[in-house]
C-alpha cells in the first residue's frame, strides 16, 4: 500500500497496464428480470361476513426445487391488513420493505387517519402498474385482505401487469384453477357473503390448501393463514395440513412408470 | 401421438387472434409482455336526446375468470366533494390495467376543466382531449377500444369510438371487445338498417334501402340486451353481468341485469 489510497485494491499499471476505465461504464441494454426465480404458490382468500381468510404455504421453490421451507408469504400492514404474495421471492422481500417504509411514513403524519385494505391495494396497484410501464415489472400476483372505509371485507388482487380485480373469493397460480371453483361453492355472489360465517370460510380455506397439496407439485403441508376482522388481524404462521388422505391416489393412471 | 409442433403440444392456445409463436431453432426468447387481453365486450348506441353505453362485467385470463363483476363502463367528472355530477360516459375493453389508467386520466382532466373554466366541458372537447391522450401514448399505446358518450351541444345523444392510438370518429353506434365482430354486424342491420329494403319499391337497384332513424329509448335497450345475451353463447369471455349507463337530459341512470354465468 501507498499514500495515495485511490489507488489500493487496483493493479500497478507497471505490471498489467494502464487500468481501462470504460468496463466500468454500463453498455449495452440494462437487464431487468424476465423471469421469477425463487417463487411462492397460490394464494387463497375468501370474504366472510365480517372479515376476510387469506392462506399462502410456508415454501419457497427454486424451480422444481423445494428451497426454503419456511418463508413466510402473508404479510400484515397496520394491525389491519394483510397482504398474500405468489410469485418472486426476492420482489415480495422488496414490496415487504417499500411497505415498511410506508408504514413508518404514514404513522409520522398526525391526520389520524391510517391506510385501509382499500388505500392499501390502490396504493400497490399503482406501483405494480408503474413497474410494468418501465418494462421492469415486480413478477408478482398480491391479494390484499382487510376492511374498507366502511369496515366492510374487502378483497383484491393485483398483478404483476397492474391489472386489478375484486371478488368474494380469489385465488392465485395453480389456486385459480384447482381452489376458486372449489371456493365459489362456498360464496359465488358478492351478495351472499353476508351469510358466511368465520368458520365456513376458515373451513373451506384450509380444505382448499389440501387440495392444492395434493395436487401442486410446488406446494408445501406447511401454511400460513390469517383471519382479517375488526378486532384485528389472527395471524398463524406454522399450520400444518390435517387429515390428509391419499386413497384417491391410488385410482390415478396415466402418469409415471406405471404400465398398465 | 401429438404433432410435435402442434399448437397442443407447444402449450395451451387460447382464443384469441395470436397462435404461439413458433421458431424455426428450439432456441426460446422468454421476455416480458407488458400487454393481456381481459376479454369482455362493449357497446353504445344513441338516439335522438338520450346515448346509452353498457358492457359486460365479466373480467378474463386466458381460460380463467377473474371475477364476475369488473365493470366497463364508468361515469366520467362526477365529483362527491362539490356534489357535481357527471354527464359523460366512457367503456374501455381491452387490457384492464390500461383502461383503468386512461379512465382516471380522463376523469381527472374532465374535473380539472371544471374547476378551471367554471362550466362542465362539452363531450365534443371531451372527445378531442381523450383522442389526444391516446396518441400521446403511440409508442405505447393504452392497449384499449374506447367509446365516449353523452348529449352534445344541442342536447342530441353523441357517440365517439376511438382505437387504441386516437383515431376517432362520432357514429350512432358502435361495439367494441371480444364479441365486437358478432355484435356490430346485429348493429348495422338493426339500428343503421342496414340491408333492409322497403317491400315493392322497385326492382334491382330501384329497389329502395330503408332510410335510418333515430330509435326510442325502450327499443334501443332491448336492442343492447338482445346484442349481449346472443354474444353470450357465441363467446366465452362474455358474459355474468350487463352494465348499461343511459345518459339524458336529467343526468345518467344505471342498468344492471344478470346475463349467463357459464
């Protein structure tokens, strides 16, 4: 080491030349993510009459790999809400902070007013759809479970293309085809959730989850799930499937090395 | 066995105009499509003091659907701090997340008009100014088919339909969406009159086309409500609900009647 410290850690130019300071410059096109890499399942959530479900399991999957096994993918914002994140791993532990930061933002001001499910949703909607218009998208479908203005149950999904809707049950990834039939059974109209308890809508949650553990390879026994209502939100992060039963497995032909 | 390039063995291939691209090279470019096609239809039709604009509620992905209320059509510069209400209409189908965003474009410039000018703007300004936010995105265009209406300046029902980068034109009718195709053609022949001919007045070209009219209201309702319960069984992304907003004179009234949920 010499006394001029903007010269440590760099090659004498003695030995390997004068060091090129243009591989420093960016070239080319700048790469943004094309695709997810550590991804999170379905999610599912189901309005009752005077809150909302939400589930997600406890993996994360590089590919078909089943990486880590206990990453928690429903995250609550205000006591009040709850986010449930598919998709990119990495994206929802970037969404997690923004919130956070929001959080910490919106309790300086002293209006005494706090972010609703609704504010909430509009709020990541607006990023999911700026992030897509930059071609520099956030690889996530986020459900966002709480209660409005009116303390009324809402539910709304977002998507990594900005693309917003609203339903009495919705499920995410491999949820929409194999859960959302199954849940709206339970509530197929906006009108009828008044008449659902809490523990139809927990039953028929959990339920969905095994379903899913069946039949989604990338899916985990392990889950979490949250009851969202105005006392607050019940919160539980190490659920684990129960009374499975695999008899059905034994009438599925087709697949594998089975021949006959 | 599958044909190896089949569209059934390259992945699902759902209804809409683009087959799965295939190359030549089994060499695949995954890259990121900010566009989707939620599905849905749209339609408008005016008559003499009234315009009438209505959607289904039906919100797709692929084979899937989203929910079975996600409305179209939205009133536009309605505002409940001042009380005021709104006297345009507009539908957007196409990409949801798009038409969300021009729609609140839209209805913020219509409300900031108000403020600044002391006056509600006229539909034809209105229609000016949407056809000029659709360009300004023409190298990213709003992936939408928007339709604006209301009452001109005379009090006359006004219909503009716009495609996705501005182009616009004021019409008595106009469908737009997924079912587009199998609605317009009903349009034509039973608002414009299109094809119709009165009986014995004359043979070859002296016979005489039946001249348009305006409708009534009543007609015009049902002529909206028989458009999308045929578009139901002939398209799978129609359907669930019909939403019709109807403005007149006296502001704008709200329709919804349940359509198929299959």
């Amino acid at each position: 080491m010499n006394h001029l410290p903007q010269a440590w850690g760099r090659p004498r130019n003695a030995i390997l030349g004068a060091y090129n300071p243009s591989i420093l410059q960016p070239s080319g096109p700048k790469a943004h993510t094309t695709s997810p890499i550590v991804t999170g399942t379905s999610v599912l959530a189901v309005k009752f009459k005077d809150g909302v479900v939400i589930a997600a399991d406890n993996l994360a999957s590089y590919g078909s790999l089943a990486r880590f096994t206990d990453v928690k993918r429903l995250r609550t914002f205000n006591r009040r809400t709850v986010v449930g994140f598919g998709g990119d791993v990495s994206d929802m532990q970037y969404l997690d902070r923004l919130l956070l930061s929001l959080d910490i933002e919106e309790n300086y001001g002293s209006s005494g007013h706090d972010l609703n499910a609704l504010n909430l949703h509009t709020y990541l909607a607006k990023v999911m759809y700026k992030r897509r218009s930059d071609i520099n998208p956030l690889w996530n479908q986020l459900l966002v479970a709480g209660l409005d203005g009116l303390d009324q149950p809402f539910l709304s999904s977002v998507d990594l293309l900005g693309t917003t809707f609203s339903s009495p049950t919705l499920a995410t990834g491999f949820g929409a085809h194999l859960a959302q039939p199954l849940l709206r059974k339970v509530v197929d109209d906006e009108a009828k959730v008044g008449s659902v308890t809490r523990e139809q809508a927990t039953n028929a949650v959990r339920e969905c989850m095994k379903v899913l553990f069946y039949r989604d390879a990338r899916s985990l026994d392990k889950y979490s799930i949250a009851v969202i209502t105005k006392d607050g939100v019940e919160l539980k992060e190490d659920e684990e499937l129960e009374n499975q039963s695999w008899a059905f497995a034994e009438m599925i032909k087709g697949y594998g090395t089975q021949t006959v | 066995m599958l044909n190896a390039n089949s569209p059934l063995a390259s992945g699902p291939s759902y209804s809409f105009a683009t087959p799965p691209n295939q190359t030549s090279t089994n060499i695949k470019q995954h890259s990121f499509n900010p566009y989707t096609d939620n599905g849905g239809s749209t339609l408008g039709i005016t008559g003499d003091d009234f315009a009438i604009l209505a959607g289904d509620t039906r919100s797709t992905s692929g084979y899937n659907i989203n929910t079975r209320y996600a409305p179209k059509v939205f009133k536009i510069g309605e505002d409940d701090g001042t009380g005021e209400s709104a006297h345009i209409v507009l539908s957007v189908v196409g990409f949801a997340a798009d038409g969300n965003a021009l729609k609140e474009r839209l209805n913020a410039i219509v409300k900031m008009y108000r403020y600044q000018h002391g006056k509600p703007m006229s539909v034809k300004a209105c229609a000016q100014r949407l056809s000029t936010i659709l360009y300004g995105k023409r190298f990213f265009p709003y992936y939408v088919h928007a339709i604006l209406g209301g009452l001109d300046e005379e009090g006359k029902g006004a219909l503009y339909s716009y495609d996705p980068v501005g182009s616009y034109e004021r019409e008595q009718c106009r469908a737009a969406g997924a079912a587009a195709s199998l609605i317009m053609p009903f349009l034509d022949n039973q608002v414009n009159f299109k094809n119709q001919y009165i009986p014995g007045s004359g043979e070859g070209h002296a016979l005489e086309a039946r001249k348009a009219t305006p409708l009534p209201r009543a007609e015009v309702e049902q002529l909206v409500r028989d458009a999308f319960t045929s578009a139901v069984e002939r398209h799978i992304e129609v359907g669930d609900g019909l939403q019709m907003l109807v403005v007149t004179k006296n502001g704008i009234e709200e329709i919804y009647d349940p359509l198929k949920k299959d």
